[in-house]
C-alpha cells in the first residue's frame, strides 16, 4: 500500500521497482516482489513482472529471465517486461533483441510519434509504449523520445505515468555525455560568467522587464537552456468554446471558519467534445488551504480528486468518458487559514494539445468567516 488511502496494489509494487527503487524501503520491496514470483497463485504476467522488478533491485535472477524467454507464447506485456528485466540484469543483447521484435510485430510510426499498438485498447497502447520507452531510453535508442511524445500527448484515462517519465528522463541522462562548460549571461547590462561541472545545472529568476535585457553567451564546452515563463492573462481575452463548459457547484459565498471545506467542480461535454483526459487548473483562494489527500482518488459514486496539489495550485484530470460522455464531479478539500474577503480566480479547463478547447467558471469573491 503506497497511499493511505490505497490497498495493496502488485502491478504498482512492480512499477516503482522499475522505475524509482529507491523510493520505498528497498528491503520490504523486496520482500513483496519476492513473495509475487514464488506464490503459485500468481499469473505469468504478473510473475514476470517481478522478476523484472527484481532484477531492477539487484538480485540475481538473469537465468530465470532466461529460462522464462524461452516460452513460446509470451505476449506483448510479458515480453516488454522481460526485455526490462534483461535491461536492469545488464544483458543488452537480449533487451535490445526483443525491443526490436516488439517494434516489428506491433509498433507503429505516427507524425512525430512511436507507439505500441494493441488492439484497439488505447490505453492499453499508452501503457505499453510508456513501458517500451522505459526500456529505449536505458538502451540508448533515440527513438525513446518520440514514444515519451506519444504519452504525454495522449494521456491515459485510467493511469498516470509520471514515474515513467521519470524514469525515462533518468536513462537519458546516463546515457548523455557530460563535460565542463561554460556560459556568460547578462541582465542590464552586467556580464556573470557560469562554470559548470559535469551533470551541475544554473538556474535564474527574472522579472519580465530583467528577462527583456537578457544575453547568453556560450564560452565553452555544450549547454542546454530550459526556459519557463509565467504572464498574467485577462479573462477576458479568453474564449470559451461551446464544446466544453466548467462550473463550480460549491461552496456558496459565504463560507464559516475553523472548518474542513468540500469543493467540487463539474465538468461537461458535448457529444462533439473529443474524448479524453481534459487538464483542470484550480487556484484556491489564499484564505483556504488545500489538502493533498486523496490525490488521484475516483470513488464509486464516480467523484474525481486531484492529480496534484502544490502550494495554491490544484489539478485534475476531467475524462469524458467515451461510453457515456456523462458530466465529471471534480472534488477537493481545503482547510480555512484566514477570515476575510478573498478573490476566487477562474478555474481554467483545457485540452492537452487543443487549447482552443477551453473553459472556465467566472472570477468571483468569496466570504470566510465573518465579512
């Protein structure tokens, strides 16, 4: 169990294994993965799974990896999973060998985009092209970064994979090679000059009439810039589009102090609405706190909780889903902080690559305690 409000979860066991080995206490994962290949219960699947797992642990399990490759029925999933246990267990050949029957029997060119299909299960084509660019990127395969496209375009409806990406990131930076370098930036007009060892990163804040004066200057060796921006829009100049609508339903203006507040956000679509996984941005009012429970929580009255939750910022994932195309209730907790009068932003719903598709409730005012 990884979340207080989770139950034990195998498939999540085997995922940090992985992907973050170091995240939980190695030995109890261990313990549990151990227990996953040698309970007779266990499917094949799952039970290759661990071993891969194991094998991303340290133990040495290659020649059981070895004896399992030699099973004439192996599907896709079994087989991604065992090209990564081979990967972590240091044998490349035989990782190599089966990402490229994997990429011949089932992978697919998109535009800019790789992925695993299967079927027509596309999140089962997510989850499995996530799973192939784990192993790429620990192989040194470029195209990794066209499969990471894929899922970060197309997000799943049932799965995160930031672990994943996380992982994938981490293989791509093994395998980039890394030298002195240095570089000189200048903000109104004074010259800084930046040595930076192998693998160190420089990060810079500026205001925007700073970044308006900014010059790099590459002095030696190769650098990277990553550039981040923030910049205030007007509601106003926003234009919803009639396919989606976003509204909050709660609370009302007034809320009382010294309280655990419930506020929900519900989402709709048209039947024109693409389907899919709509990213909702909420920013809480500073007066109210919110809390970070039940993050990624769907229970069964069909109640969605955040994807996240950092300092004021909340967000979820609002999914039309495309059987019923049905409203989504998105809800979250805060705890009051502070009476007064507080401005409530707009909560802003857009879809990932589409940001036409966008909706918003209305700015408003909100009372805490007594006005």
């Amino acid at each position: 169990m990884l979340l207080p409000y989770g139950g034990p979860d195998p498939w999540l066991a085997v995922r940090v294994a992985l992907t973050a080995p170091d995240a939980l206490d190695r030995d109890a994962l261990r313990s549990t993965l151990l227990a996953l290949r040698n309970e007779s219960g266990t499917k094949r699947d799952l039970a290759i799974a661990a071993l891969a797992a194991l094998a991303s642990l340290g133990e040495p399990v290659l020649a059981e990896l070895r004896t399992v490759a030699l099973e004439p029925d192996l599907g896709t999933t079994e087989r991604l999973y065992l090209a990564l246990g081979f990967a972590a267990a240091g044998d490349d050949p035989s990782a190599i060998a089966l990402e490229r029957d994997l990429l011949r029997r089932d992978g697919e060119r998109l535009g800019a985009w790789i992925r695993l299909r299967i079927g027509g299960d596309r999140d089962a084509s997510v989850e499995a092209t996530s799973l192939l660019a784990i192993l790429a990127a620990g192989l040194g395969d470029p195209l990794a970064a066209d499969m990471v496209a894929y899922v970060t375009a197309n997000p799943s409806s049932e799965t995160l994979h930031a672990l994943d990406l996380v992982a994938y990131a981490g293989h791509a930076l093994e395998r980039t090679p890394a030298v002195a370098a240095s570089f000189a930036y200048s903000v109104d007009g004074h010259r800084t000059v930046v040595a930076l060892e192998p693998g160190e990163a420089f990060n810079l804040s500026l205001t925007s009439e700073q970044r308006a004066t900014l010059g790099l200057e590459r002095v030696s060796g190769q650098v990277g810039v990553a550039v981040e921006g923030r910049a205030i829009v007007e509601p106003a100049t926003l234009h919803p589009h009639p396919d989606v609508a976003l509204a909050r339903v709660a609370p009302h203006d007034s809320v009382p102090a010294d309280r655990i507040v419930v506020i929900d956000l519900q989402a709709t679509f048209t039947a024109t609405a693409p389907t899919g996984c709509y990213d909702v941005v909420e920013l809480v009012p500073s007066g109210l706190a919110p809390l970070s429970t039940a993050l990624g929580q769907t229970d069964e009255q069909g109640v969605t909780w955040p994807t996240s939750v950092v300092g004021q910022e909340v967000r979820f994932c609002a999914v039309k889903d495309p059987k019923t195309g049905s409203p989504a209730l998105l809800r979250y907790r805060a705890r009051v902080v502070n009476e007064g009068t507080f401005a409530w932003e707009p909560a802003v719903m857009q879809f990932p690559g589409a940001p036409e598709l966008l909706a918003m409730t209305p700015a408003r005012t909100v009372v805490i305690g007594s006005p």
